[in-house]
C-alpha cells in the first residue's frame, strides 16, 4: 500500500503560475512538530520574558520600601536619642526631688538595671544593607527607655507620696504665735505659781495681751476640747495631728467647738483673764506625744511662715 501524500497549491494572484506542493504524511507530522516545539519555545521564552521583568519591578519595589524604610528608622533613631536625653535631665529632676522629699536615691545598681539591658537573642541579625541590625538596636533602645520611664514613674510617686505626707506634717505644725503680744512668762520645768506661791511645773508660756484680743490656730488640726478647765478657766485644747496637741488657757470668750476643723490662723477663742490668773493673757502649750515641749522652739519667723 502507498503512503498517503498531501498536496498543496498554491495560487497567487495575478498572471503567475500555480504551484503544487507535495507533502508526504511524515513531513507533514515532522512540520507539525517543529511548529509545536518553535510555539512552546516561544511562550517559554516569552514567559521567561515576563517572569524577569516582574522580579525586577518586584526588586525596584523592595529597593524603594527598604530606602524608605532605612529614612525611617533613621528617623526613629534619631527621636530615641532625644527621648533618651530627656530621661537623662528626668533622672537628675528626679534625684533632686527625691531629696526634697527626705528620700534616699536610687541606687547605682537599681538605676543600671532600668538603664541597660540584654541583646535580643542570638544576637543582632545583619541583612546587606543593615536594616535588620538597626532594627534591632532601635528595639533595644526602646526597651531601655521604657524600663527607665517605669523606673521614674515609681520614683516619682514615692516622692510624691512622701512630699504629700512631709506638706501635711508642715500644715499640722504649730508654727506661728497664737496672738500678739509680749512674753511674761517662759516654759519650765519648775516655777514658782504667782498665785498658789509653790514651786510647780509651767509647760508652756505666758503671752500677756490686752483683754478681747484674738487667739488663732497655729496650725491645721481638729478641735478636741472646748470648755472650761479648772485652774485654766476657758480653754481650747487642738489635736493636729502626728502627735501634736496643742493647748490655749484662760480665755475670756471661746469661738470654736468640740469637733471643728481649723486651720493655721483662724481664730478659735479671745484673751482672758478666767481661771487662775493675775491679768490678761494667754497660757500656750505644745505638746509632742504627749510629752510637753516649749512652744517657742515651734514659733518661725514670719518671713518663713507665709
């Protein structure tokens, strides 16, 4: 049997002669298989083609991002170490304020531990243009200063805290004199009373002053006593607070009563003459854990006292 043949003709246009082409059914296979294998080695090529122009956008992209991102933490940076110089000036403030608060200051090795700390694990991983390496150190630096601000906020309110209790302290400390006048008699421990005539302990002092004049709180504290006491005729007696009692004598009006809260310079009774007394005055004592104190030792100077 004949293999089969495949004609082609081939009729141009015009006056030229027609052709005939024979092909054989093997050529025509063999054409049919180089035109298959030139078509996928052109997609191939072209999806070569593609696939390289797409990592090189992909690669100008990343180059972008990673410039774009090497500005920013170089911005970063840069704010960390204006940050870290304003907790360096924070640390100073704080060491003063620690010490008007009548506190010790953090200790060195207290301090370091807030200051320092370790490498992230492994060490800091370095890409080729660093940006991993400095990520890392940003971190770093970050995590410092974050242990470093809590340092200072806890320093901070025990300063406070110690401030609030020292100002309280400050409010509920005689200070001032109770009322204007001169000293007749001062504190002793043994005198000899104008009226009884034996000797006895005076726990306080004698301010005379004219009848009616005004007595005030010299400190903050609360009215525990107000009334007539024998031997000391109208007297107010304050509980300010801290173990500090004081005591006003004599009185000839009270203006304040049990359980009233005072503060320094508010008036709470009048100069007397009740009780046991030889003219117009004041008897004033200071009284620290119940032991009596002389309350000139509590009297500051008035540029001090406002």
């Amino acid at each position: 049997m004949s293999k089969r043949r495949w004609t082609i003709v081939v009729v141009p246009q015009g006056s030229s002669a027609t052709k005939i082409i024979e092909l054989s059914q093997t050529a025509l296979k063999l054409a049919a298989i180089l035109g298959v294998t030139l078509f996928a080695g052109v997609a191939l090529l072209g999806y070569g083609l593609f696939r390289r122009s797409v990592d090189i956008a992909r690669a100008d992209r990343l180059e972008q991002e990673n410039t774009s991102l090497a500005g920013d933490l170089d911005h970063l940076r840069g704010r960390v170490t204006v940050l870290s110089d304003t907790m360096r000036f924070l640390e100073r403030r704080d060491a003063q304020i620690r010490l008007l608060a009548n506190l010790d200051p953090i200790a060195p090795e207290v301090r370091a531990v807030g200051i320092g700390g370790p490498v992230p694990h492994g060490g800091l991983e370095v890409s080729e243009d660093g940006l991993v390496g400095r990520a890392g150190e940003v971190r770093v630096d970050l995590d410092a200063l974050i242990r470093r601000a809590n340092l200072l906020a806890g320093s901070f309110r025990e300063a406070a805290d110690s401030l609030a209790l020292h100002t309280d302290r400050l409010a509920a400390t005689p200070s001032i004199m109770p009322t204007a006048g001169w000293l007749s008699s001062a504190f002793s421990r043994m005198r000899s009373h104008p009226i009884l005539h034996y000797a006895r302990a005076h726990e306080g002092i004698d301010v005379s002053a004219p009848m009616g004049a005004p007595i005030e709180a010299p400190a903050n504290g609360t009215v525990v006593s107000a009334g007539w006491e024998a031997g000391f005729g109208n007297t107010v007696v304050i509980d300010h607070g801290f173990g500090i009692v004081t005591k006003f004598a004599h009185c000839s009006r009270i203006l304040a009563h049990k359980g009233q809260k005072v503060t320094r310079g508010d008036r709470i009774a009048l100069v007397g003459n009740t009780g046991l007394s030889t003219g117009p005055h004041l008897h004033y004592e200071v009284h620290v854990n119940g032991k009596a104190v002389d309350p000139r030792r509590y009297i500051l100077p008035e540029v001090i006292t406002d």
